[in-house]
C-alpha cells in the first residue's frame, strides 16, 4: 500500500477531527448545550458516518477499483467544499444561524435542523473508508487494519491541534478555512495519484465488478454476525469513552479544553494503536479473527477491572501538581499520564473492529456494512451513554457494567468459535458432537456471566478523592488523602450527595461535624456557605438589585446553591424570577441547601428552566429588569460562551428599557490581561458599565443601557428593610452604605483600564485558552486586587443626588477597604462641593 496514501488518509482523518470540533461548537452555540441538544447533535453526527459507510459501501462495490481513488478525491474535494460552506451556515456571524435556532424549539425541528447541517458532510466524511477499500483491494484484516489506524492516528492529532494551535492562533473561521485548504490539498493529491498507475494491494484483482480474493462468506460464518459483534463493540467504545472522559476529568485533568482534547487524544491514539496490530498480528482465518474479537473484549474487561483504583492518582499526582512549570511541559506530562491509563483499553477496541473483518469476505460493500454497524453502536453508546447510563447507574457502575458486557461478548464469541463455523449459534454437547467440546463451551459460556457480577461487584472509589478535584487545589491535601484516621476522616469531610448528570458529576461536601457545605462540578467547587462564596452570592445580588428602581422580572443564569436566587426574592419588587440550568443535579443540590436560600424552589415567584441561556435567549422574547449571570471558571471547557460578545448582544436585546445586566467575572487565577479582555469585551455592549469588587478575588460588570447613578438614598432606605437587613449581615454588612463599598470603577474608568484590550467573539473565544494557561501560575488574587485598586486616578462614583458629607462618608468607606484611589477620587469630589470640608482634606492627606 503506497505511503503516499497512507499520507492523505493520515490527514483527512486529522481535518475530519477538526470538522467534528467546530461543527459541534458551533451547533452547541445555536442550538443550547443543554441535555436533549448536544444528545441530538452527537447523535446525528455519528449516523452520517453510519450512513455514509453503508451507502458508499455498495456504490463502492460496483465500480472498478481504479475508479475507487477517484471516487474518494471527489468525496474529500466535496467535503471540503461543505465544510467552508458550513462556516455560512453554522458560525455565529452568520445570518442563518438565529433561524437555525429559532428553527430548533422542539425535538422534532432539533433533528430535522441537525440532519439538514450535518449529514451531507458527515455521509461524505462516513463513505471515503469502503470507497479506499475498493480502491486498494485492502478488504483483508492486515489492510483494513493499516488503513483504520493511519485515519485514526490522523484523528488523534485534529483534537491537539485545534485547542493548542489553531484555535488560539486563528479562531474557529480561520481554523476552518485552515482545515479546509488542507483538506482539498489532500483531496488533489488523491486525484492526482488515480491518474496514474492503479494502485491495489498485492492479490487483489483490478476488473470491472471483480470479486474479492476470498469468499464473500468465509468458513460457514454468516456475515451477520460480524455485524452485530461490530455493532456491539461500537457500542461499548463510545460508552467507555465517555465513561472513562468524566473518570479521566475528576482524577488528572478537571474540564478544561485543553484536558478534554488531551483525553479524545489519547482515546484515539489507543486505538489507531490496536488497529495498526492487526497489521502486525493479523487473525489467519474467521475462526483466528472470532478469537481476536474476544481476546479484545476480555482485555476490556481487565482494563476496566483497573479503573476502581484510579482513586489513588489525584494523590500521587499532588507533587507534580505543586511543582510550577511551563504550560507545554505539564499538558505534556498530563498527556502521557491519559495514555498510559487508557491505553490498554483503548488499543483492545482498535485492534477488535478491524479483525473482524476477518469474518467476511473483504469486499467494499461488507466492509462499509460492518463499520456502518459499528458506528450505528457508536451511536446507541452516546445516546445510552452519555445521558441514561451515567445519570441512572452513576460512573462506577456505568464502568463497571460496561466491563460485563466486554466480558458477555468475549464468552460469546468464544463460544461460538468452539461450535465451529457450521453451527455458530450452537454450543451444548448434543448439538457439537464432541464432548470435550462441549464441555469447554459450557464452561465458557457460564464464566461470562461470573466474570460480569464479578466486575459489578468491585468496590466503588473512594467519594472524596474522586470528588475533591485535587487537579484544581493540590495545595489544600499534601498528604493524607487515603488514610481512615478519624482525625483525618475529619478533615476531608464527607460526601452528602453525589450524582453524576449528562454535563459532569454534581456532589456536595460537608465538613465533619456539618458547619461547611460546598457544591462541586468534576471537583472544582462553585458555590458554598462559605464567607467568600457568600459574599458573592448574597452581596452581588443585592448591589445589582438596588441599582434598578424597580426590577419587576428577573432573569437568573445559574442556579447553583439557589443562594443567590433566594437573595433576590427578598426584594419586594422582584415578583418574578426565571432560573436557567443546563444540569438537572443541580435542582437537588439547592434543595440541599435550603437552609441557605431559604427554600428559594418553594417560593411561588421562582421558576426553573432545564435550557441554556443562549439558547433560551434567542427563542424567548420576554423582557427583563435585571438579568443575572454568574456561570463557572473561565478555564472549564464551554463557560466562555457566557463572556462574548454574542452573548451580552443576546442579554442587552432582552432587556426591558432601564434593565440591568450583573455579569460574573473572577479575577483569581486569571492574568491581569485576560481581566483586561472580559471587562473590555463586557463594555464593548454594555459602554455604561460600572465595576465592582470583593476581597475573594470576585468582582462584577454591571452593564445598562444608560448612564448609570445611583440614588444612595432609595438604596438605604430599601437596604434597611429587615430581609434585606438580614441577608446582607450573613456576611457582615451591618450598614446600609456598607454595600457601596463593592464599586471600584465607573464608566471611564474602565475606558482607560481596558480600553484597547483584546475582545472575545464566538469566533475567536481567545479567553477560553489564555484561561487555563495562568490558573497554576503565582499569580495571588490579593496581588491581582491591590494593583486594580492602585489604578487612577478615578472618576467619583456617579451618584443621583450628592453631598458633600455623602463623598467624605464614601471615602471613609473605601479608604477602611483599602481602595485608596477610589477614596481619593470621593474626597476631591467632597472639597469641589464644599471647598472648606476639613474631613475631606484630612482624608486626603492620610492617604
């Protein structure tokens, strides 16, 4: 087989990747990232590989091989044509993109928006493996096996390239179009080699409608079963994937995108792995390849039998965590740590498709047949997966059930191969004949069954080093984490609830005895009762809250602990509140919390959405006083979506005339300079933006659609109400001007701290990557919060009504919370009111 091949399959695999990458962001943007969404997405995806493996199988059984090149050039050509055009039609900046999601309100109008976007490429995508098959002659299992494993090797570099390189370098377009180029390149250079010499493998034949070397049914195996064990293994590869993912997250990695394309890496790089053996150690035979499949299932099984102990990483993994060094090196050692721990698993399912093809008889029609299967598995494994195996059965069973079926189809297969080919479905001893034969049968055939309870009896990992995210604070469990020790048992606490849900594991954890409860996403925690926690969670409510006169309709994005949608009930004004959540966990983690939020899922004027916010923005026109966002970390995959420009485009339409707009922005583990993006972009929309602070590294753009100024009077007299009274001295705000002591910056002057910074698009979403680059560096957020707090000098804070006594007491405030520029800026505004004010030149001075 010609290296030169080799070369182009190499790189249309790795383009395909890259296809999938953007192509299911993009449709994530339009469509929401919620359950039913990315379920459909995911899935019609994987049925137009499906598709297109079936259909260009039996086309390519009816053309001459040396037609098969040309046949695969056009395809890569067209596909490569679909895929610039898909930047028209599912980028964000596209005119057709809001019809889309207009378009997808329903399920049934989803499928029908995926179906028309993504199976014509996709179809293409699917059928270029039968048509190089019949090209080549390469049907046998060493053949099948090369070809499988350059494609998917070229599969594994689209994932690294696309986080690490392209899209931090070009954006999602540019990437695109990069893809693209390189794709016709490769699709010209196919077409090229057709018009030359025809190229097929040693043996094979090269005639109008040849028939393959061998029979098309091999040693009395029907084909279906080849099919239905392909069918089978697909099954159990997307499920595994996605299982071992969330593992793979809780324990190395955390969510970021540079962890998930690290883990698809590895996945994919196992299992080009386990094809590239089948050349290497090809099955003699369907008897030898039947045996291979079930070699490769019980090595599956083993593999899983292993994951129970993954507990013990995130503890051995704490030195390498405190050691600080460059980026590369650690997503480097990251890398290799995820291959070493998926690839015997991985390279068991690589090597078990393609010694199947052992079972038949090579032809392009049965081939694309049996990776149509295959991928037909692939799509049940996602859908069942993915969102009702780990929601229902929780990731440790989900594993470790999945390591029974791998057992179940090992001693089926194996089963079937002591029947002998005439009678495959028959394994007892008066059926064979042959006693010996018939006894190692039921033997086999009972020992599947045993091997599977075996593996659902495995002990579950431990909850806490599973849960804690050790990969997000190793400076917190140096050591310990493994000892039963009440002391230490006390220390880490215990794990109250724990679910894991379609977007990640959902647990909350309590110390012992229960003072602090604190919820986690894959380990990292995003809420808690916690002061620091509290202090954003109450207070950032309350300031947004106070700035509206009367914010009638509220819009929540988040629920979280429901801390900060029960802060908001409290206003009297507020008689509406819509909560958005993408993760159905979430509803039990707020009922945990109830002593916190005050019941806040029983109050009649709550209600909870299950949808994304993009997504709900776009299909709901309500209007809203006062929306509300307060989304995770930066550096976890898909969070920016919530901090571009599309999105505060989206927020700002659906604001009722005066709304308000708080969005969430963390200055901990974040570079000066990514802070200096998310304002600038946040006041690209919203120019009227006022900028506010806590001491925990939080801090908040407050954006409208008008000048802003606050009328200190209404804001005392509603902060003294007994609610509001109440809630604000949880976390020590005993004054009513305490809560003014959050402003730092008004409308010029984040003019002149972030003007000129870089803006983050959906197109070119740089702060998801510059993110997760900084968040193991020195950087202090005390550091971050004092150099933020010594720029000016400052505009006063823009107020409705002023005084001189007024801009004395604010800066006595800021000047306690060590803001020493923003009370400069109120005691020079107190002596141009009151140019003899003495408390305002004492201020001054002692500054």
């Amino acid at each position: 087989m010609p290296r030169s091949i080799l070369l182009i399959y190499a790189t249309t695999g790795m383009c395909s990747l890259v296809y999938q990458i953007l192509w299911i962001r993009w449709l994530g943007l339009a469509l929401g990232n919620f359950t039913t969404a990315t379920t459909t997405v995911i899935a019609v995806f994987m049925a137009g590989l499906a598709i297109g493996n079936l259909v260009f199988g039996r086309v390519a059984a009816r053309i001459r091989p040396e037609a098969g090149l040309k046949l695969y050039a056009a395809m890569e050509g067209t596909l490569a044509g679909l895929a610039t055009l898909s930047t028209l039609l599912l980028s964000s900046w596209s005119p057709i993109t809001r019809t889309v999601t207009a378009f997808s309100a329903g399920l049934p109008s989803l499928l029908a928006a995926c179906a028309v976007l993504l199976l014509p490429p996709t179809v293409l995508m699917g059928g270029t493996l039968p048509v190089l098959v019949r090209a080549l002659s390469a049907g046998s299992p060493p053949s099948l096996g090369r070809l499988y494993a350059v494609n998917t090797f070229g599969g594994m570099l689209g994932p690294v390239l696309a986080a690490f390189v392209l899209i931090p370098a070009l954006g999602l377009t540019l990437t695109m179009w990069s893809a693209c180029a390189v794709n016709a390149v490769a699709a010209y250079a196919a077409y090229r080699l057709s018009r030359g010499r025809p190229v097929v493998e040693a043996g094979g034949e090269n005639k109008p409608g040849g028939s393959p070397p061998v029979p098309e049914i091999p040693g009395g195996y029907p084909s279906y079963l080849a099919y239905v064990l392909a069918f089978a293994s697909g099954f159990l590869s997307l499920a595994l994937e996605i299982a071992l993912t969330r593992q793979v997250i809780l324990t190395v990695t955390g969510g970021s995108v540079y962890g998930l394309s690290l883990v698809l890496s590895a996945y994919l790089g196992g299992m080009a792995l386990g094809a590239w053996l089948v050349r290497r150690y090809p099955p003699r035979g369907p008897r030898a390849a039947l045996a291979a499949f079930a070699a490769a299932q019980a090595v599956v099984w083993v593999f899983v039998l292993t994951t129970p102990v993954w507990d013990r990483i995130p503890a051995f993994m704490v030195p390498f965590w405190l050691t600080h060094m460059p980026f590369g090196l650690r997503m480097l050692a990251d890398f290799a740590l995820i291959f070493f721990l998926l690839v015997l698993g991985a390279t068991a399912l690589g090597y078990a498709l393609p010694a199947l093809a052992g079972l038949l008889g090579g032809s392009a029609g049965q081939i694309g047949v049996l990776f149509g299967a295959n991928t037909f598995g692939s799509v049940a494994g996602t859908v069942l997966g993915g969102f009702v195996l780990l929601p229902t059965l929780g990731l440790h069973l989900t594993l470790m059930g999945l390591g029974s079926l791998a057992i179940l189809l090992a001693a089926s297969a194996g089963v079937i191969v002591l029947a002998g080919p005439a009678r495959p479905a028959r394994f007892w001893i008066a059926a064979t004949g042959d006693r010996k034969a018939g006894v190692r049968q039921a033997l086999l055939a009972a020992a599947g069954p045993l091997f599977a309870v075996l593996a659902l009896a495995c002990p579950e990992p431990d909850r806490i080093n599973m849960s804690l995210g050790l990969y997000n604070r190793p400076e917190l469990y140096p050591s310990g984490m493994h000892t039963s020790s009440p002391n230490h048992r006390a220390r880490r606490g215990l794990i109250a609830f724990q679910q894991d849900g379609p977007t990640g594991r959902i647990a909350v954890w309590e110390s012992d005895p229960p003072r602090l409860m604190s919820f986690l996403v894959n380990g990292k925690p995003d809420g808690s009762n916690g002061l620091s926690d509290l202090y954003t969670q109450i207070g950032s409510v309350h300031f947004a809250a106070l700035s509206h006169p009367a914010p009638h309709r509220a819009l929540v994005i988040g629920l979280g602990t429901g801390i900060s949608a029960g802060s908001l009930a409290r206003h009297r004004e507020v008689g509406e509140i819509r909560v958005l959540e993408i993760e159905p966990a979430m509803l039990a983690v707020a009922r945990l919390f109830r002593e916190h939020n005050g019941g806040v899922l029983d109050d009649p004027k709550v209600r909870v959405s299950l949808d994304d916010a993009r997504h709900f923005l776009e299909i709901d026109d309500s209007r809203w006083d006062l929306v509300f966002s307060e989304p995770s970390n930066l550096f976890v995959s898909g969070m920016v979506n919530l901090y571009t420009v599309e999105f505060y485009r989206a927020v700002r339409r659906r604001l009722a005339p005066g709304g308000m707009f708080l969005q969430w922005i963390h200055y901990y583990q974040m570079h000066p300079a990514d802070v200096r993006g998310a304002l600038n972009t946040f006041r690209s929309v919203f120019p009227e933006t006022t900028y506010w602070i806590n001491p925990f590294g939080d801090s908040f753009a407050l954006g409208s659609d008008g000048r802003q100024a606050i009328d200190v009077g209404d804001w005392m007299r509603r902060v003294s109400r007994p609610e509001i009274a109440e809630d604000l001295g949880r976390i020590g705000l005993t004054k009513p001007i305490d809560i003014l002591g959050f402003f730092l910056w008004g409308p010029g002057d984040l003019e002149r701290y972030a003007g000129g910074a870089a803006v983050c698009t959906d197109d070119f979403p740089f702060l998801e990557f510059t993110a997760p680059r900084t968040r193991w560096s020195k950087t202090e957020p005390l550091d971050v919060r004092l150099a933020m707090q010594a720029f000016g000098p400052l505009d006063p804070v823009p107020l409705s009504r002023e005084t001189a006594a007024l801009r004395v007491r604010l800066g006595d405030l800021f000047r306690a919370r060590h803001s020493v520029e923003r009370s400069k800026a109120e005691y020079r505004r107190a002596l141009e009111l009151d140019p003899g004010s003495r408390t305002a030149r004492r201020g001054l001075a002692e500054q």
